[in-house]
C-alpha cells in the first residue's frame, strides 16, 4: 500500500470521527469512511493494471 492510501484514509478516519461521531452521534463512521475509501482505491487500482497490464 503506497503513503498516499494510507495518510489519506487516516485523515478521512480522523475527520470522520469528530464530524459525524461529534455531531451526528455515529462514531463508527471515520472507520466505515477509512474503509470506503481504501476499497475505493483498491478497486481502482485493480482496474489501472488490467488496462495496462505491461506496467
């Protein structure tokens, strides 16, 4: 996993917490965010090598 993915999904677990953990009373929701993002990333990077599968 490239430094990208992961200070981008800590920072998207991060804020998550505090905006819907703090205001919204869901607290799980910068893990579900986290985790959105990071499946997100996989997904397309899976679909990047099948397109270009000499790189």
């Amino acid at each position: 996993m490239d430094i990208f993915t992961v200070l981008i999904s800590l920072c998207l677990g991060f804020a998550g917490t505090l905006i819907f953990g703090g205001l919204l009373n869901i607290p799980d929701a910068g893990a579900i965010i986290a985790i959105a993002f990071i499946g997100g990333r996989i997904i397309y990077l899976l679909e990047k090598n099948n397109r270009n599968p000499e790189k």
